[in-house]
C-alpha cells in the first residue's frame, strides 16, 4: 500500500520529440529523483494533447511537458501555447540552446513556466525545475528573465499592459501576491511569507492571473512591470551561475 501512495506523489513528466541522444539523457537525469518519472515521449504537440488526455484517464497525470524550441517537427512556443489552452494545470519547460529574446518573450505569451538554456543546464537545475514549476515558481536564469522584460520593454509593447493595468482591480492582497510572483517566488513561499494558507495563496494567484489577462504567473508578473505595478520580474529559483549576473 505504501508503494502506491509513492507512486501517486510521483511527477509525470513527458518529452516532446527530443532526438534519441537528448531523450536517453534527459531521462537518466530524471531517474536520479525518486519523486519524478518520464512516463511519455510524443513527436508533436498533437500527440502530446492526446496523451495527456490519455494518461489522466490512466490515473497517472503528466504534471509537466519539456519541449524545445524549434525542431524539425516541433515549434516549442505552438506547443506550449496549445498545451496550456487544453490543460492550463499542466506546466511546460522550454529547452533551448538558442538566447534570441524573442523566443523567451514567445514562450512566455505562450504560458511557459521556464525557459531553460541547455548550455548552462546542470542535471541538479533541470530537476529542480520541474518541482518548481510544479509549485508554481519561475524557472528561468534572472539575466535571462531580465532582458526578454527589457526588449518587451524597448520595443514598446506597452499598450496590453496599460490597458490591463487600468482594468485589472487587483485588491491590495492581490498586489502583494503579484509583487512575490515577481519575485520568483513559490506558492509556498508566497504563503509563508503573507502568513496566509496554501489554498488562499492558490486562489490569489489565479485571481491575479485572470485579472490580468495572462497565460502565466511570469507573464502576469511581466505584464505587471511594464505598466509599472511592480518592478522588474526576477526569478529566484534556478541559481544563476557567477557570469550571468
């Protein structure tokens, strides 16, 4: 009985057309955490869907998808946007060996959790990421988070978030919880540090998600600083390495 109740608490996580090399290596990274389990490998995001669909009815949920960028079936921004149209519950992690701003700006609208750069992922961050953005938390490199706010910035995409920011009527608890989320900061985290419960935290961040139109908690938290509610987003959770910051 106690194998099972492990096996539920497991993280289904699923790869999406990753080339054989990259696959065999991300899942022997994965099978080092006890709580983690690749249960799937699809080729495209329509496979994907259908998985998911499928694996819920198996009792064994994908809990988070890793997908790149480009690829020469898969475009990772389409898929994460379609991923989280169909299962907004279920976290995408974008893997890139690419730093162009425009595909971290992408895949954030699209409603990734994190966008990850291949060259300076270590086994220890990739597992890390995975439970975080299943808690809720911003997996991204803080100067990597910092320039895609800084070009969205320059390049004048402003008026969404004007418009939000005059519409959103976010209450003074839902600010506070938006200033953590742009922090980088876990549900749990966000909990403790309001000195409120885990569910209440849950249902403020989906609140502030809703009111402010977004696809994501980053995305909200960069919604939020470019009409200047909160200052600029920095994700915390992946430890930056010295020359990144």
């Amino acid at each position: 009985m106690a194998v099972v109740r492990q096996e539920q608490k497991k993280l289904g996580v699923l790869l999406i057309n990753f080339s054989p090399v990259v696959q065999e290596g991300l899942q022997a990274i994965l099978h080092k955490d006890e709580q983690i389990k690749v249960i799937g490998h699809v080729m495209d995001e329509q496979q994907a869907i259908l998985f998911i669909k499928e694996a819920s009815i198996r009792l064994q949920p994908v809990h988070v998808v890793l997908t790149e960028t480009k690829s020469a079936t898969v475009d990772g921004v389409s898929a994460t946007r379609l991923i989280k149209k169909e299962y907004p519950d279920v976290a995408v992690l974008v893997l890139t060996e690419n730093l162009n701003d425009s595909y971290v700006i992408d895949a954030i609208h699209a409603g990734a959790g994190g966008y990850i750069f291949l060259k300076d992922m270590s086994p220890e961050m990739l597992i890390q990421s995975i439970h975080g953005v299943v808690d809720g938390g911003t997996q991204m490199t803080t100067a990597l988070l910092r320039t895609a706010v800084e070009s969205l910035i320059q390049n004048g995409r402003r008026s969404l978030a004007e418009r939000t920011a005059d519409t959103a009527h976010l209450t003074e608890r839902e600010v506070d919880v938006l200033r953590l989320m742009g922090n980088g900061d876990s549900n749990k985290i966000i909990a403790e540090t309001l000195g409120i419960s885990l569910d209440t935290t849950k249902k403020h961040v989906r609140n502030v998600i809703e009111k402010m139109q977004a696809r994501s908690r980053t995305h909200a938290s960069i919604i939020a600083a470019q009409a200047g509610i909160i200052g600029t987003p920095i994700a915390r959770l992946i430890p930056p390495k010295p020359d990144l910051l």
